[in-house]
C-alpha cells in the first residue's frame, strides 16, 4: 500500500504565503508523477500542480506565477510554495502520486489539508 502524508495547510491572509509538503511511503514505485489537487465546496477537485518523474512541472493557469511546484520522486516527497494568495485559493489540497502499472496509471491520494485565505 501507498501512504501519502500532507502537512502545512491553515489560515493566510490574501497575498499571504504557504508552503505545503507531502511525503510518500509504502510500495511506492514506478511512479510517473507526483502532485497537488485542490477542492473548494461544492466544486469539483481540480488540478493545482504537477511534477513528472523527468522533473518537468504543469501548473493550472490561475496559479502560474504565484505557486511553485518541487520536490524529489526518487525521495517520494513534493512540495508546493503558495504565494500572493488569494480568496479563491481556499480549498482543501490533496496530495496525488500517479505509479505506472501493466493496466495504466494508478492515482494514490492524500488524506488533505485545508487552505484558508481571508480577504
């Protein structure tokens, strides 16, 4: 099995920073990506951030320039580092790992920390 720990989430105000860590462990191999995903109520969850296994990095537009995505797969950790943030990014943020497996990708979640920006 796969565990995926999340910390670093809680209340900013707007243009406020965070910075938020996942650390993986288990079976973890094989993993092609590792990433952030976000769900504000009543929405569904959505891309934040990404990082593939040859270290190239996706962002979701409305965060480009102000969200930074990093970390070390073969160390099964990730971190993301929020900045100027906004009302809008209140959310919880869900830790994801992608592994590669004979019938596919296999998404691995995170348990979530809350995001709380005030305006």
């Amino acid at each position: 099995q796969v565990q995926l720990v999340e910390s670093g989430g809680g209340l900013v105000q707007a243009g406020g920073s965070l910075r938020l860590s996942c650390a993986a462990s288990g079976s973890i191999f094989s993993v092609n990506a590792m990433g952030w995903y976000r769900q504000a109520p009543g929405k569904q969850r959505e891309l934040v951030a990404t990082i593939a296994s040859d270290r190239n990095t996706n962002y979701a537009d409305s965060v480009k320039g102000r969200f930074t995505i990093s970390g070390d797969i073969v160390k099964n950790t990730v971190y993301l580092q929020m900045n100027s943030l906004k009302p809008e990014d209140t959310a919880v943020y869900y830790c994801n790992v992608k592994r590669r497996s004979p019938w596919g990708l296999i998404d691995y979640w995170g348990q979530g920390t809350q995001v709380t920006v005030s305006s």
